[in-house]
C-alpha cells in the first residue's frame, strides 16, 4: 500500500492512532521511572517516547482551517468549573510559581534532606503546565487541556494520597511503600493461595515495603519477595490512571453512565494487570527456580514480564473498547455562558466532512452515512465492515 494509502487508513482511524501513541508513551515513561534493573530495556524509554510523541503529534494537528478554539469537552467543563468559569486562569502563571516555592519549603522545612522525589518532578511538572497554559494557541486547547489534566490526575493519585498520610501519622519521610501494604502485597497473597501456593505478608527489617514469603517447589527453602516501590507498580498505575481520565475527558462531550463505566472499568483494569504481575513473578520463581538457577527466572520475570504483563494488558483492553464502545450522538455548545444541547451535524463516516445536498451522498444498511465519492474510493463501511455499492440512495451492504 502506498504512502498516502496508509495515511488515510491512519485519518480513518485518528482515535485509535491517538490511543496507540498513548500507550507507546507510556511504556516510555514506565520504562523511565521504574528502570529494570540489570538489564538494557530502559534504553527502549527513547524510541518509545519518540514514537509516541510523533504519533500523537500527527493525529492531533489541525487539518485545514483550525478552529477558533477547542470543541467543547468533560475536561473543559472541569477546567471551567476548577476556575471560577475561568475567572482564574489568568493567573495560572502566579498559581504555578506558588506551587513550585511551596514544594521547596516543604523539602526545606518538613524533611530532612532537600532532595527531589518522584512526587517533586510530578508537582514540578504539574506547576509548568501551569504557567505555560495561556501561552499554547487556541486551536490546541484540547491538547492543552489534555495536559493539564493528566497531570492534575498524576497529582490526585500520587501526591496528595501521601501528603495526607504523613500528616496522618506525622511522619514526613513516609514513602508509597504505603500503596504496597494496603492495595498489593494482600491482593497479591489472597490470589497466590486460590492459586496452591502457600504464602505470608510481614514486615521485612530495614525496610518500610512488605514482603511476600513462600518456598519454591524445587528449592525447598524459603524466599521473600519485597515488594518495594519499583516493585509495586503505584507509578505506572498512576500514569496510566491519569492519562485514561485525561483522554476520557477531552474526547468526550458530557456526563453519562457509560462514562463513569468507561472510567471504573480503565481503573480496574490497571489495577488488576498490577496485581497480575506480582503473582506471575513469584508464580515464575516458585515453579521455575532451582539451586542451579538461584532465584534468576524469577529475577528476570522481575525486570521483563511485569513491564511486558502491564502493557500487554492495557493494550488488550483499550483494543476492546476501542471495538465496541459507542461514539458520541451529540455536541455541546455553549451560548451565553450555559450549556445547549444540540444534534450533532451528519459526517461522511469515512472521510469525516459534512453532507451537503450538493454532493451526493449514501448510507449503509447499518445506518453510516457517506459521500458516493468514498463509497467508490473505499468499497465497505468503516463501521460494520461490509461492502457498500455506491448505487441508491441508500447502500447496499453484503457480508
């Protein structure tokens, strides 16, 4: 297929171009943050990164005359409600600038080290997004909105959690080894014993994270597995978290429970392919490892097939959605500062211009509409994936 070939299967499919560019992203952050160690996969971070951002980049570029500015969204709505109608924006840069003076006093006065954390480099990115907000152009406020969004998410998942906690128990050098005593190592036990294997959760010394106990079959001694920070998961649940409330909320239009569904759903899936990890870690040391072997099957389970497990995953279930989740039916427009609710107008389902009377257009048995011009170029619905005869004014589609 030639270039332009590909290019318009690509415009065809700008959602999911977008989602792919998501997830290749993310596994470049992922890859980033929880580094494997003894091994040359956090080198894949780069290409990965650049893949993403160059995907995302295309699908997202206007076409044509941009519009004036952003087709209204949930994260929109959000924003608009966070600000005051947007009485605040103008001061985002002020609000940034405060955010970053208050993360260095915090270091200065409650911990006893000024080093930066993971939880720093979040509220440091977060406060840039900030004070670059006003400066993105119009006919990218989507992506602007996108941005900020997923970094306020990064913020409600993984800093404010933990601030709430040292305060809780006065203890400002508290880590999210937290996450993995209560959302983990447990859930982990719990599956690993409906599994066959015998298993405890305990405190290990000179350690705030849990550790899992167990005794390989093949080695007869025990073996604990701690689950620490890069262990858990908690930065690439909360990544991921964040980025799928972002894209929720920016490419949807209004409130429903198909939304709030999509949402649970995209948590819980993170969520389990977490917790599936650490079972297929120790499933592997426990079925695999041998006094030959000395606990490395399970040591490169550690550094592959979690990072492998989760994307696989994540990738399974955007697939599904993707297939069989609806598009929206309406637009919001917005007259007079309140919202109207208003049909959407007809779009050709292959070339996503407006039928007109002027150009003469067909429909398919399934109910998209098209231009008779796509309909030649492109032989079947993009929708229900038969065959169209571009004859009639309604389509015929055969299996």
């Amino acid at each position: 297929m030639a270039l332009h070939g590909w290019a318009a299967v690509a415009e065809r499919h700008r959602r999911s171009l977008i989602l792919t560019a998501l997830l290749s992203a993310f596994a470049g952050v992922a890859l980033v943050i929880d580094r494997p160690k003894g091994t040359i996969l956090e080198w894949l971070a780069i290409p990965f990164l650049v893949a993403g951002a160059g995907l995302f980049a295309w699908a997202v570029w206007p076409r044509g005359v941009a519009p004036a500015e952003a087709a209204p969204s949930l994260a929109r709505w959000l924003l608009r409600w966070l600000t005051w109608q947007g009485r605040l924006v103008p001061y985002f840069p002020a609000i940034g600038v405060a955010i970053l003076a208050l993360d260095v006093a915090y270091n200065l006065v409650l911990t006893s080290s000024m080093m930066f954390g993971t939880e720093d480099t979040i509220v440091i990115l977060a406060a840039a997004a900030l004070i670059g907000y006003g400066f993105v152009p119009p006919r990218f406020a989507r992506e602007r909105d996108f941005v900020l969004v997923f970094f306020l998410g990064l913020i409600a998942i993984l800093v404010l959690p933990l601030l709430v906690a040292r305060a809780v128990y006065q203890d400002f050098e508290r880590s999210v080894d937290m996450y993995s005593w209560v959302a983990l190592a447990p859930e982990t036990s719990a599956v690993l014993s409906l599994l066959g294997v015998s298993n405890t959760v305990h405190a290990v010394a000179g350690s705030t994270a849990p550790g899992i106990t167990f005794i390989p079959r093949n080695l007869g001694v025990p073996v604990t597995a701690v689950i620490t920070t890069a262990c858990s998961g908690i930065y690439s649940f909360g990544i991921f978290a964040s980025a799928f409330i972002a894209f929720v909320l920016t490419e949807y239009e209004r409130p429903s429970r198909r939304i709030w569904a999509l949402l649970g759903l995209g948590f819980l899936a993170s969520y389990m392919a977490n917790v599936l990890r650490m079972v297929v870690i120790v499933l592997v040391g426990y079925y695999t490892d041998t006094p030959g072997t000395d606990l490395q099957n399970m040591l490169i389970a550690h550094s592959y097939a979690g990072w492998v497990i989760f994307l696989a995953w994540l990738a399974l279930f955007w697939g599904i959605l993707l297939r069989f989740l609806p598009r929206e039916k309406t637009d919001e427009r917005e007259a007079g500062g309140l919202a109207e609710w208003k049909p959407r107008e007809t779009l050709c389902s292959a070339c996503r211009e407006s039928l007109t009377p002027a150009i003469p257009a067909t429909r398919c048995g399934c109910g998209a509409y098209y231009h008779r011009a796509c309909v030649v170029a492109d032989g079947y619905c993009v929708r229900c994936k038969k065959q169209i005869e571009a004859t009639g004014t309604i389509a015929s589609a055969s299996a």
